[in-house]
C-alpha cells in the first residue's frame, strides 16, 4: 500500500461526538462528510456542519458527498441542486462526490444509472467542483458505464479487501469490516470507514480555483492544464515467497493474503484451473515491495474464445488478469464465456 500520498476517513450523521484533534493525532490527513442526501429541504446530514468546521481546526482536509436516491435523470438534478444549496459557502479541499450504491437505482438498469451519475456531476462541476462518484467494483461492472464517467470525473472506490481493483483517487478499503487495519479510529465511537488518497487533491484544486476557492496567482503565468492530477507513482518491486497449500485453502484467499490476483499465481504456477490446488502443494508467490519500475501503456488485441478456454487461462497467455478482461469486455461473471466470443486483450506495448 506504499504507493498511496494519505490516509483518511469518511463520516456521516452515524458518528456523532467525534473528538477531531484525537482523530488527527492519529496521521488522519482527510475527511469526506456526508452533506445530504436525497432533494428534499430537510434531508441535510444533521453532523455536517460541525463535521466540516471540526475538521477544519485541526488541519484536516475536507471533501464533502451525497448519498444518492434518485431513480431518473430528473431527480437526479434536484439532488444536485440540493446539494449544492447544502454545501453553498464553504470550501473544499477535496472532491465532492455522488455516492451510488441504492438497489432501487440498480434495478433501473446500467444506461439509466449511467445518465443519473451524468446527470449530476455535469449540474455540480459547472458550479465549480471537482465532482466523482462513489461506488463498488459491482456498480462499475454491471451499472454503469465506465468509459463514459471515467476519467472524466474522479473515482472513489468502495472495495473492502487487500487490494483495489481498480485505479482511483480516492479508495475506501475498509469499514465495519478492515483487511488492512483496525475497524475503528480514537475518537470516533463504533466502526469506522477508511480511505487511502492517490491523487494530490488540495494541491489541485487550490491551483485550479475549484470548490469555493479563488485560482493561485501562480497558476495565471501557467499553460491552461485541466486534467485531474495524476495518481502517485508506484514504489513496488517484486519479490518470491514459496507458499506450502494448507488444508482449506483457495487461490483466491491466498492471492488477498499476498496482495496479488489468482490469475498471476496461476501464471507463476502452471496452474490450468486455478479452483482446483491440494494441501502439500508448494505455490511461488509474487508479492510487492520497495519502487518499482514506471508502469507501461496498453495496447488490445481481439482475441476469440475457443473451446476449453477459461479467462485465467487467457489472462495466463497474455500477461493480463482476469480483472482486467473482465472490466474490459464488461463481463460480470468471470466464469461464464462462450466460444466465438470476441474479447478486447490488453497487452504491453
């Protein structure tokens, strides 16, 4: 997890009588808070405006987020508005976001919740903010379309496990369940959401005058850059473990303890069928560490699915992972492919 600028967390009305300058003393950099959700005028989150002052006067970057409700693009611009007249006065030093996780937006289908999440974050970036979407690798397989909000607006990830999936800014990899720390913070009573930062947010938006702030002097003598600031570079290298197989244990559970996929091990392996391994059996395992070298660009290739073939398979001759075809041909179930079927491969250049 080296390769991440800071760690933070997010609140809403569910944690109330936090002790802020406890939470800071803990290297707690950031903060999201929820602001409202939905569009009526008394559905602002009751701890927000204390969150956000709280916050504030201990150093703690702020962001801001609402929790989405709306089923059609027209509620979804009075969400937008609402939410704006909720956060109308103060500045943010981090994105604002749209958090999308409701099962009745789902059930609308992907094009529908695709032209909600458009829908607000066009309203909210004219007003001036640097707008994202929050939601989990499901969403972004089955219910919205990533090519058409990603990178246009930012990403907060919601994937509680050891690794994203995912490339973000922002990434939520814990809350009432925590594979990486603990599930609670000093100063917040219960459980606790916990993000990692990978873009220089404050930097940014403090240069660009987004989220209520005025544009640095600095920036007038500078060539116009509107492109959302970079993620930090990795500072991984890879190292060899030998694994002896347990009784019990899956490729899955043994990639998650190491940080890496299935798909690699069974590269590393000459595993055909990744579900199946037996106790005794010893597994290299490539784990990450240290800096590594500068990440290459894809170019896709079309492959055609031929009988026998299996996506770790194909991920195992290309290089690639499963997660990676998988996003990239929108298959929700790594599983289920059929012959004839064409697939985008991305390879290094």
């Amino acid at each position: 997890m080296s390769d991440y600028i800071s760690k933070g967390i997010d609140v809403s009305t569910w944690q109330k009588n936090i002790n802020y300058k406890k939470v800071a003393s803990q290297n707690i950099k950031f903060a999201i808070c929820r602001a409202s959700y939905g569009w009526e005028a008394n559905q602002k989150d009751n701890q927000f405006e204390t969150n956000i002052k709280g916050f504030k006067d201990v150093g703690i970057h702020v962001g801001a987020y609402h929790y989405a409700y709306a089923t059609t693009v027209s509620e979804a611009e009075k969400e937008a508005k609402y939410f704006l007249s909720c956060i109308k006065g103060h500045k943010f030093d981090m994105p604002v976001y749209y958090d999308m996780e409701e099962a009745a937006i789902a059930k609308t289908g992907k094009a529908n919740c695709t032209k909600i999440a458009l829908k607000f974050c066009e309203t909210v970036k004219k007003a001036g903010y640097l707008v994202g979407i929050y939601t989990n690798p499901n969403w972004l397989v089955n219910y919205l379309d990533y090519d058409k909000l990603f990178p246009k607006y930012e990403l907060w990830l919601a994937q509680w496990s050891r690794k994203k999936d995912y490339n973000c800014g922002l990434w939520q990899y814990g809350g009432s369940t925590n594979y990486i720390d603990s599930t609670t913070l000093a100063g917040i009573t219960g459980a606790v959401d916990k993000d990692y930062m990978y873009k220089d947010y404050p930097k940014y938006i403090k240069e660009h005058g987004l989220n209520g702030y005025s544009k640095q002097n600095t920036e007038q003598e500078k060539p116009k850059d509107d492109t959302p600031p970079a993620q930090a570079p990795s500072t991984e290298t890879v190292k060899t473990v030998t694994y002896t197989v347990k009784s019990g244990d899956t490729l899955s559970a043994i990639a998650a303890k190491y940080n890496t996929t299935v798909a690699k091990i069974a590269k590393d392996n000459n595993i055909s069928n990744p579900d199946i391994i037996y106790p005794g059996q010893k597994l290299k395992i490539k784990t990450t560490s240290g800096a590594s070298a500068p990440a290459q660009k894809n170019e896709y290739i079309s492959y055609t699915v031929k009988k026998g073939d299996t996506l770790s398979a194909i991920a195992a001759k290309y290089k690639t992972t499963v997660e990676k075809i998988a996003k990239d041909n929108k298959i929700a179930d790594p599983n289920v492919i059929y012959v004839g079927q064409k697939l985008k491969i991305a390879v290094k250049k």
